[in-house]
C-alpha cells in the first residue's frame, strides 16, 4: 500500500517536471537556441515521460505481471540513444578515451549480468543493456573530453563501480543477514555517487563551460539510472525521481547561462 | 470457414486495378491503403507464430507482443518511402495515413467476417477506437520524422524515438481496453482524443 503511494506520487512529479522541461525545451527550439542539442534532448523527454505513462498504467492493471520484453523498452532504448545523440552534439571532434570506455563497457557487461540475475529476462536485459552501455560510455568519454576529473577522481569512481558490482555479485552467495547489510552499503554508495554527481553539475550550471555542465550533468543522469537499475522498491522509486529531476539540471546546462544568451544575442 | 487471405484478394485486388487509371495523391493514397493491409496480415502472421512458439497466450500477446510489431512493419514502409523515395512532409502524411488506415480497414474486416454477430456499439467502438488508433499511431510516428527532418536531426536515434512514441502509444491502448471498465472507456477515447490533437498539430506544423 505505501509502495503504490509512494509510484503514483512519484510518477504524479515526474510527469509535472518533465511536462515542464518539455515545453521549456520546445520553447527554446523555436527560439534556435543549440536547436539539434534541444531536439534531441526534447524527444528524450517525451520518451522517458511517455514510458511513465506506460508504466503507471502498466503498474495499476497488471501490478503482479513482468512480461520478458515489454513495449516500454524500445522506449528506454530510445531515449538512451536520445540523450547520447544529444551530448555528442556538444563536442565537436570525436571523444577519444579508450581505456575509460573499457572500463564502461565491462562495468556495462556486469550490470546486464545482474539484471539477467535478478530479473531472469535475458532477452529485455541484453538488448535495452547494449544501448545502455552506449550512453553510459558516451557520458564518460564526454567527462574525460571536458576534464572534470583528476586523475585520484577518476580512480575512486573506479573502485566505487568496481565495488558495487564485486558486492552485488556476492550477494548472490551470501546468507540474508550479511546480504542485508551489503546491500544497504550499496545504497549508500550509490547515493553517495549522485550526489556527488549532483552538486557537481548543479555548481557547474554558473561558472563552467557548455562542454562540462552537459558532461556532469548527463552522467548524473547516468548515474542515477545505473542506481534506480540496481534497486529495489521503495528505494528504486527515489532514484526514478532523482533521474527525472536531472533532466532539469541537464536542460539547464544546455540552456546556457545569462551571460552566453547575451553573447548569443550580439 | 473464411480465409483472410481470401479477404485481402477480394479487397486489394480492385483497389490495384482502379489505382492504374488514377495519378498523383489518389494513387499514392490507393497504393499506401494496398500497403497497409499487407502489412496487417504480416503482422498478425508473426505475432501469431511468436504466440505460438512462446506459447504466451492471445492476452498477452495483444498486449505486449502486438504493438511492438504491428508498429515496426508500419514502420517500414514509412522509412522506404522516407529515404528511397524521398517524399515531402505532405506526401508522407498522406502517405502514412493511408497505411494506417488500410490496417485499421483489414483488421476490421477480418474481425466481423471471422467472428460472430456483433451489436452495432460494438461496431461502433471498432471504429471509432482500433480503427482511429491505426491512424493515429501513424500520425505521431510521421509527425515525429518530419519534426526530425525539419530540425536536421533525423537519424537512427531520431527513428527510433519516433518509433518508440507509436509503439508506446498503441502499447497504452491496448493495456487500457484489456479490461472492462473505466480503463476501457478512456482507451476507446484516447485514439480520437489525440486524433484531434494530432490534426491541430499537423495543421500548424504545414502553415510553418
């Protein structure tokens, strides 16, 4: 009973702020302000707000059903690849970073292979898992383009996603009782990783280039993603509004700050 | 017993003939109609081999399985005639509803011919509510390409959210109808609710 309160007022505020940033971004891809970056993160929001749709109908007529691959995948496909699309057009050469889009890429892999452990849906997991991989690898070579991490920052994002996925996994061998308190480390960590994530992106909004506020900002989306995947009810809830909530901070950094709107103007 | 292949012929077959002594959008609406319901009878053959492969049963099917390929065989056509035959924003329109309402058209028709009596609220509903919903799927799937061409951002991910809006859209319709009540009520409603939506938008997007 509290876990469906806690859906639909979850999904009653995601829907207000994404119909919000919407039509704040429509607004500006009229006004031709980065109109291909807009676009694309525009028919991002309404993915991610038309697949709440689905889900909250979904969730009130079939609360007890998971089928192995739903339609609302294609949309979680659709808007990996959106938002993608939409932060590459803010770098304009390729991104090189191959040995950080390794590292994506297995911690990418492991994350499919839990999902196919928790949910036993391979089909749904590799397929929407692959075009995951995708944005999450594109957040981290834009993150290593604009240089917003030292090279100690970089190390301890790895041993944080190295850790999560050593402990997720041990919790498949371990009794409930140790299980519990893993898993609660594992929340923290990954509350802790948003944050973090967050309040960089929220304080690069004033003073930072294009390039850093839409890297931070997209990979706390990513992050967020990644945490609300690797959850269960309630708590799964909690980050579902935290990634909904970032695409303001992402709109933002888009957006730009007064002073470039002013440049732009001249 | 009817076959709906027997029906396809009967219905297609004069809509080819009478296609060759007309020009222009006529042809084009007559041709996308002949489209649209061969790919409702493709449709209905895959899903109804996936259903019986996976053995998932003909609810769930129509619920999950159904809009995810009714769509991507709608979506076909629409990117042949995207990018082989590059048509322009109001050809495509044409061109897309004209598909939509041609599977709308044969679904209809296979259902009252393969079923049993039907009371005319039930007709009714059939049209105004699956056979708009065909429609309407196709609007926003080339509502959102032409939005994508026009800001110069079509492109793989740009189909894929198009297609994404359409299969999510018929996915929700039919979640809504799987079950009596007032779900079922505002699923009948919702294809002509954003019928008009969709038409006002159309409008808007032609005058720019």
């Amino acid at each position: 009973m509290i876990t469906d309160s806690i859906r639909v007022i979850t999904y009653a505020i995601a829907a207000a702020v994404l119909l919000v940033v919407l039509f704040k971004s429509i607004a500006d891809v009229k006004r031709k302000r980065r109109p291909i970056t807009m676009s694309f993160f525009a028919f991002g929001v309404i993915g991610i707000l038309v697949n709440d749709v689905y889900w909250w109908i979904h969730s009130l007529m079939y609360p007890d059903i998971r089928f192995p691959f739903s339609p609302d995948e294609i949309g979680a496909c659709a808007v990996y690849m959106l938002m993608s699309a939409a932060l590459l057009t803010i770098f304009d050469k390729p991104i090189k970073a191959l040995p950080h889009t390794a590292f994506t890429a297995a911690f990418s892999a492991a994350n499919i292979a839990l999902w196919i452990g928790w949910s036993g849906e391979w089909i749904k997991d590799i397929i929407s898992g692959v075009v995951f991989a995708y944005l999450l690898c594109t957040c981290v070579r834009s993150l290593k383009e604009s240089d917003v991490f030292s090279k100690k920052q970089w190390a301890a994002a790895a041993a944080a996603a190295l850790a999560l996925v050593c402990i997720q996994t041990l919790i498949f061998f371990i009794s409930s009782e140790i299980q519990k308190l893993l898993d609660i480390f594992c929340y923290i960590l990954m509350l802790a990783a948003c944050l973090y994530l967050y309040v960089r992106a929220l304080l690069s909004l004033k003073k930072s280039s294009l390039e850093e506020r839409t890297a931070l900002s997209f990979s706390a989306f990513s992050c967020c993603l990644v945490s609300m995947y690797m959850s269960a009810e309630p708590i799964y809830f909690m980050f579902s509004l935290g990634y909904t909530l970032c695409t303001v901070i992402m709109f933002l950094a888009i957006h730009g700050t007064e002073k470039e709107r002013c440049d732009d103007l001249r | 017993m009817i076959y709906v292949e027997n029906i396809l012929i009967c219905i297609v077959i004069p809509l080819i003939i009478a296609s060759f002594f007309v020009k222009g959008n006529v042809r084009s609406f007559s041709a996308s109609f002949v489209i649209g319901m061969l790919v409702c009878l493709v449709s209905a053959y895959i899903s109804g081999t996936i259903d019986v492969i996976g053995g998932i049963g003909s609810e769930q099917t129509s619920i999950y399985i159904s809009p995810m390929i009714e769509e991507l065989m709608k979506l076909l056509p629409m990117i042949f005639f995207l990018y082989i035959m590059e048509m322009n924003d109001e050809q495509l329109i044409l061109c897309a509803v004209s598909t939509g309402a041609g599977f709308a058209t044969f679904e209809n028709c296979v259902c009252l011919l393969t079923g049993d009596t039907y009371t005319f609220s039930f007709v009714l509903v059939r049209g105004l509510a699956v056979g708009v919903m065909h429609i309407v799927c196709m609007a926003a799937l080339t509502f959102g390409l032409i939005m994508a061409r026009k800001l110069k951002v079509l492109s793989i991910p740009s189909i894929v959210g198009a297609f994404s809006l359409s299969v999510t859209f018929h996915a929700i319709y039919n979640l809504l109808v799987s079950k009596p009540g007032i779900t079922s009520y505002i699923g009948f409603a919702l294809p002509v609710m954003t019928a008009v939506i969709l038409y006002i938008s159309f409008h808007k997007l032609i005058e720019e």
